[in-house]
C-alpha cells in the first residue's frame, strides 16, 4: 500500500527550479510531521526539511535560503521548492511521515542537475 506518492522530480540546469510534491493520505498528512531528505549514490540519506502538523518549519542549515518546504492541507499535500539549483543537488528525494517511532518514505523521485 502505497501511502505517500512523489512527483516533481527531473532534470535541471544548474541555476533552475524544480517544486516537487508528496501526496499523503489525510489520516497521514494529519497526524504525522511531514519532511524531505535526499541521498546521493554511497552516501547516507540527508535531512533537508519538516514541517508539522501546526506549520512550523524547520531546515538543515545547508538547506536554508535556497529550499523551501510548505503544503497544501486541502489537497494533502507538501512541497519542496528548489531554486538556484547546483550539480552537487543532483540525488534521489524522498517524502517521509513521521510520527514518534513510525517512519513511512516515499518511494522517491530523481532531481538531477545538469547543463
């Protein structure tokens, strides 16, 4: 069963945007914190950004400035907008709910930044 459903993702020049998105389902979306993270072949998956149930926003500090995660409580849904993208971008993302020790990804789709 798939609960969260990814979309957005693709190939950028360096400099570009992409927005992706991740459909919850509404038990999901309403009771887990929601977040984004990101893994390159060989290396570990990494934390760009949450939001939660009231909002509230958070950020890796590399992430600040140039990412920005906000949703859509009508269409259950939680967005990561990307601007002035760089090669080193280039990875898998993935949508994740959280909720005390429940972890649910997404399946994951492929930015990739190149000119």
């Amino acid at each position: 069963q798939v609960q969260l459903v990814e979309s957005g993702g693709g190939v950028v020049q360096p400099g570009g945007s992409l927005r992706l998105s991740c459909t919850a389902s509404r038990r999901i979306f309403s009771l887990y914190a929601m977040g984004w993270y990101r893994q390159v072949p060989g290396k570990e998956r990494e934390w760009i950004a949450s939001i939660r149930n009231s909002g509230h926003t958070e950020y890796a500090n590399s992430m600040k400035g140039r990412f920005t995660i906000s949703r859509d409580v009508a269409k259950t849904t939680v967005y990561l907008q990307m601007n002035s993208l760089k090669s080193e971008d280039t990875a898998v993302y993935y949508c994740n709910a959280q909720r005390f020790d429940s972890s649910i990804w997404g399946q994951g789709t492929q930015v990739v930044v190149s000119s």
